[in-house]
C-alpha cells in the first residue's frame, strides 16, 4: 500500500513540474524547509521513545497504562498527553510502539486525543489570542472529550 502512495505522489509531482517547473521548484523548497524545522524535535522525540523503550519493560509500561491499569491509566495518559508538545505524525507512530510493548487501547487513545486536543504547554498563547475563558473552556471540554473517546475505544477494542 506504501508503494502505491509514493509512486502516485511521484506522478503528481512529475504532472506539476511538467505544468509549471518553478512553482514545483519554489514548493519542493518550502517542503525542505518545513523538514528542516521539524527534523529536530522529530530527532528529539525518537531518541526519548529510544530510550524510554530501552528503559523500560514492557511489564513496566503495561502496569502504568497497560489495560489492566483502567481508569487510573488512562488518567496517566491524559495528562502526560495534556502535557506533551509532540507533532501528530510523530504521535501515531509513538502510539503504535506503545501498544506493541504493553500498553492498553483505552489509555493510548486517551493519551493520542488529549495529545492532539489539549495543550497545556501552548495555553499562554491561546490566551494571549482567545482569552482565558474560550482557552480554559476549550481545554477542559477536549479533555472531557478525550476522556469518552477513551471509553468508547475501550468499549470497542478493550
């Protein structure tokens, strides 16, 4: 399937340089630039996954948001996701090694949704834009919401 993706991407790209070669040139540039930025707290985030997976066992991470932790679990994984800046497409991947070393459905699903929903770490900006009442507002309802896709994850594949 992989395969299929890339080599459908590479028509596209060729299609675009045969339409207009300097916009292609001027996008493939800022696409080089937007890795460029990323690179290192993609870099920063697998050497931690490294190590945090080097670290610990997979009995050790199932005992702190395996499936049987339950709620308690699933509350670590909330807040550690409320807590943590880490891009999506790291965050899936992230989520993938987790499962495979022990961790529970309903605590991954509460940690990828408050990862991508609740940001604890950006608040003084949303603030600063939005005000403390839509910020405080927002979070708290993505979290809550977070909290249910956890249960409904778990209800399906718990």
């Amino acid at each position: 399937m992989d395969q299929l993706f890339y080599v459908g991407v590479a028509i596209a790209l060729g299609i675009s340089w045969k339409k207009d070669r300097k916009k292609t040139k001027m996008a493939l540039k800022k696409a080089w630039k937007s890795f460029e930025n990323i690179l290192p707290q993609f870099l920063a985030v697998l050497l931690i996954l490294g190590i945090m997976l080097a670290i610990l066992t997979p009995q050790q991470i199932s005992s702190v948001i395996g499936g049987e932790s339950g709620w308690l679990g699933v509350m670590v994984a909330s807040m550690l996701g409320s807590i943590t800046l880490i891009p999506g497409f790291i965050a899936f991947p992230l989520a993938s090694a987790l499962l495979k070393n022990g961790a529970g459905y309903m605590q991954i699903a509460a940690f990828v949704s408050t990862l991508m929903m609740v940001g604890i770490v950006t608040m003084p900006v949303e603030i600063k834009f939005f005000g403390k009442k839509a910020t405080y507002l927002r979070n708290g309802l993505a979290f809550v919401f977070s909290l249910i896709v956890a249960f409904v994850i778990g209800g399906i594949l718990g």
